[in-house]
C-alpha cells in the first residue's frame, strides 16, 4: 500500500490505484457529477463554461468526463469535443467512430502478425539431425 497526497486538499491518504485523490475528495467529485448530469438533462443546450459555472467545476473537469464516456451529449447540442487522432467532433470518448474501427484493425493485425511470427520461431527450436 502506497501513502500519498491528495491533488485535491493535499491531505495524505493511502492510495490503491485509480485517481490520486482521498476518498472525501472522491465522493465531492461523484456528487458534482451527477449535479452536472441533472443539470445538462435539465438544461441540454446549455455551453460548456455554462455548465461549468453553474456547478462549482472547471471546464476541464467536464472535458475529462466526456473523454471517460461518463457524460454524452446530443448530436444537436453545441457542446463538442475533437477526436484525438483526426479532429472530428465528437460528443463523448477519445475518437470518433472511424478513428476507433481503425485503431481495433490495426491492433487485430498486429496481434495476428506477432502470432504468425511466434509460430515460424516454434517451427525453427532446436537442432535437428539425421
């Protein structure tokens, strides 16, 4: 078990993984989160800085819950984000829906590529003789 400051309040606390912030600091931020839930239901065409405001985070803060796919907005809302790869606007995650099919094929492949190499390695063990 590890001892840590929380980024929160600086309070030391021991940390298991995760985010680096104790457990009192955790259960504010869950609580501002579905604060920020209720109000976007309330309110889904409000702005970002809006909503922000409204409930005692930062900008930032929302930013990351998109990037989590904890919070998703409408495909009619203003609110955005860009794909980290090509920079579409995407309502919630990293990438956008193209960006994520090529990112499984490129791991699909490779994984299939470093199965074929492991088998010629299996096939050339040890020496052989007549």
């Amino acid at each position: 078990m590890e001892v840590r400051n929380c980024r929160s309040c600086r309070r030391l606390f021991n940390y298991l993984g995760g985010q680096q912030v104790c457990p009192e600091c955790k259960d504010k931020i869950e609580k501002r989160f579905f604060a920020v839930k209720e109000y976007i239901r309330e309110n889904p065409h409000a702005r970002m800085q809006e909503i922000a405001d409204a409930n005692e985070v930062t900008v930032v803060q929302l930013q990351q819950w998109v990037r989590e796919e904890r919070l998703q907005f409408a495909s009619d809302s203003d609110i955005a984000i860009s794909c980290e790869k090509c920079g579409r606007r995407i309502y919630t995650g990293r990438y956008c829906g193209d960006c994520k099919k090529n990112i499984a094929q490129g791991l699909t492949s490779a994984f299939a590529h470093a199965k074929e190499e492991k088998k010629k390695v299996d096939n050339k063990k040890g020496m052989r003789f007549k």
